[in-house]
C-alpha cells in the first residue's frame, strides 16, 4: 500500500489558515484523495489539552524553551497516535500547522536557536517531513487587524507586531532554505481572487 501525503498549511494569524484549510481539503478530495484533518498544537485528547496549557493568558512569564518543549511534546503524541498510522495506512493528512510554526514562532518570534529546534525535531519526528507546506503570506499588520477582529486574543495573539515581524521572516527564512516543498500564496487578496491561486499551486505540486 501506497504512504499517504503529509500536506500543511502555514502563516502568521489573521493570514486565513482556517478558513482555506477546508478549501484545501475539498481540492484534494476532487483529486480522489482520502483526506484527514488536524492541527497542531492539538490533534489527539492529550495534545489538545497541551494546546489549551499553551494559549491561555497567563500572568506568569512562560519560558520559550517551555513553550517549544509543548510544541513537541504534542507533536510527540499526535504524530505517534494520529498522523503516523494515518499516513502508514494510506490517508493523506492535512495539518493547520507543523513544525515550520514552531521555526516561525519559537526561532524567529521568540528568539530560539534553529539548532535547538532542529534537534528536537530529527528527536521527535526522525526522518519524517511535510511532502507540501502550502504558505499563506499577509502584511502582518493586516493579518493582526484581520484576527483581531475575532474577539478574545489568545496568549500568541496578544504579541506586538514587531513579533508577527520576526515570525513571518523566519517563514521566509525556511521557504529559502527548502523552495521545492513549499507554495507560497499571497493572502492579502480576496479569498475569490486567492483560492484559484491556491487550487493551482496545489495541482502543479501533486503533479510533479
Ligand atoms: N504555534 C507555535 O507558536 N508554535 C508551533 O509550533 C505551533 C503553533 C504548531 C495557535 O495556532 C497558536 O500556536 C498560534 C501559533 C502557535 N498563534 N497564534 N495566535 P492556531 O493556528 O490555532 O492560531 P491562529 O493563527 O490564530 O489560527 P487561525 O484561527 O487558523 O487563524 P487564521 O489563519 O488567521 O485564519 P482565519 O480564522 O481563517 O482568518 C482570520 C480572519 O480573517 C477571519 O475573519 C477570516 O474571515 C478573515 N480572512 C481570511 N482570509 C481572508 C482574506 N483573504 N481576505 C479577507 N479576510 C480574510
């Protein structure tokens, strides 16, 4: 039996991640696909639970080397219990999120070494790496208004623009170092003017 695709979507807040997801999902379903969705941090009970510990507001200063041992360690359990036998077993799983966030958010917004991430990564995932990471881009300050506009901000939510700065370079930094696996979209559009853009790039890297 053929391995599934592991396939996920990236970008800072406000950049439409949820919103395209399910558009990505019904593009790869025309394509005879069998789908599963998830996210990260999350995706099991126990990796949920991590998420939950990890977006609250909380007085107390939370370490970035804590946050980023979180990040895997809800990684650790949703790619043992979820995305792996998935995968194995022929479904191609379709991931809000991944490690390129915690490059992203961990590396570029809060300051940690590639190198420690990159440790724990070859630690927690081995070999294992997205097939596809499709990169919604935003002008962070339309991104922070976009999200914004939803109500209650989450811990991440709450970080000035010069942090969603850092993060959206450090997503440059990491389609740089590998072009082939990414397609990188320009968000900032209507979703009418986006979503043929995004079924595009999708069929042009199934096909190659
Ligand atoms: N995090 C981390 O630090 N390290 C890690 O390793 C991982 C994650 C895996 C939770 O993730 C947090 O975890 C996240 C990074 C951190 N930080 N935060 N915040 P999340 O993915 O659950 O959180 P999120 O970024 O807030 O995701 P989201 O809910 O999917 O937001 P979104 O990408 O902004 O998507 P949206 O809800 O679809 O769009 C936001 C609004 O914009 C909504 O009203 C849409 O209607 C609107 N929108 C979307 N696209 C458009 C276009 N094209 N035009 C106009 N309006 C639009």
């Amino acid at each position: 039996m053929n391995r599934g695709l592991f396939i996920t979507v990236e970008g800072i807040e406000g950049a439409g991640k949820t919103t395209n997801l399910e558009f990505v999902r019904s593009v790869l379903q025309e394509q005879g696909m069998n789908v599963v969705t998830t996210r990260e941090p999350g995706g099991t009970p126990l990796a949920e639970e991590i998420r939950e510990m990890l977006l609250a507001p909380r007085e107390e200063q939370v370490s970035a080397k804590a946050e980023l041992l979180m990040m895997f360690a809800a990684r650790a359990q949703h790619l043992e219990q979820k995305v792996m036998p998935l995968i194995k077993s022929g479904v191609h799983v379709l991931s809000d999120r991944f490690t390129d966030a915690t490059y992203a958010y961990q590396g570029g917004g809060r300051g940690l070494s590639w190198d420690l991430i990159q440790r724990l990564e070859n630690i927690v995932q081995e070999e294992f790496r997205p097939d596809l990471t499709l990169l919604l881009c935003v002008n962070p300050e339309v991104g922070i208004a976009r999200a914004r506009k939803r109500g209650a901000l989450d811990r991440f939510e709450q970080e000035k623009l010069e942090f969603y700065i850092r993060v959206q370079d450090a997503y440059m930094k990491r389609v740089a170092e590998s072009p082939e696996r990414f397609c990188v979209i320009n968000a900032q559009e209507p979703l009418e003017v986006i979503q043929p853009q995004i079924r595009q790039a999708l069929l042009t890297k199934l096909s190659n």
